[in-house]
C-alpha cells in the first residue's frame, strides 16, 4: 500500500511540474503583438525622416495580429471582445498612417471652445 502510495504521489508532483513549465498557448500571437506594439511607439521627432514608414511599419504590424488571431481563434482560445480590441488598435494604425501620409496631424485636434 505504501509503495502506490508513493508512486501516486510522484505521478501527481511529475504532474504539478509540468503545468509549472507551461508556456503560453499561443507564442506567435504574443510575439506579433509585441512587435505591432513596439512598432506603435511614437516617434520622438516630429519631423524625422522615416516618419511614413513607422506608421506604415505599425500598420501592417496590427494587420499580421488581427489575420492571425481570427486564423486561430478556436484554437488560442481568442473571445471575441480581444478581437474587437486589436481591430481597434489595427484601424487606430491605419488611421494614423493615412493622416501622416496625407500630411495631416495623427490625431485630429479638439474642437475650440468658444465662449460667449
């Protein structure tokens, strides 16, 4: 009795083990939002040089996470309010990309108060 005992006891810690070792279940999705992210940054001079392909850069970067979280939602396990998310973080991009390709500010200003 004593001996399956112990080898119950070490089936379970083998068990706990490996559930501790887990990695995510979809590193790639991860990987591709890290990127997208990274690449959303802004830069830090407005007037640089390669402005127009960050925000090109950043779009396609949203365009990959979104074609690859509807690619794998069932099996990552993707709910449908992340990918609403990360469609609104693709056309924030897009947005912005079109705005500073076509020469206007990123986001558009307030509106001004007027006062009476």
């Amino acid at each position: 009795m004593r001996i399956l005992l112990r080898v119950v006891a070490m089936i379970a810690l083998a068990g706990l083990c490996r559930e501790a070792r887990a990695e995510p279940q979809c590193p790639e999705l991860t990987r591709l939002r890290s990127e997208a992210v990274e690449a959303s940054k802004p830069t830090t001079r407005a007037l640089m040089g390669g402005r127009y392909d960050r925000y090109i850069q950043a779009s396609r970067a949203w365009n990959a996470v979104v074609d690859y979280a509807y690619d794998h939602q069932d099996v990552c396990g993707i709910s449908d309010r992340v990918l609403g998310d990360l469609e609104t973080y693709r056309r924030d991009a897009v947005t912005a990309r079109n705005n500073v390709c076509a020469g206007r500010p990123v986001r558009p200003f307030p509106a001004d108060i007027v006062l009476q």
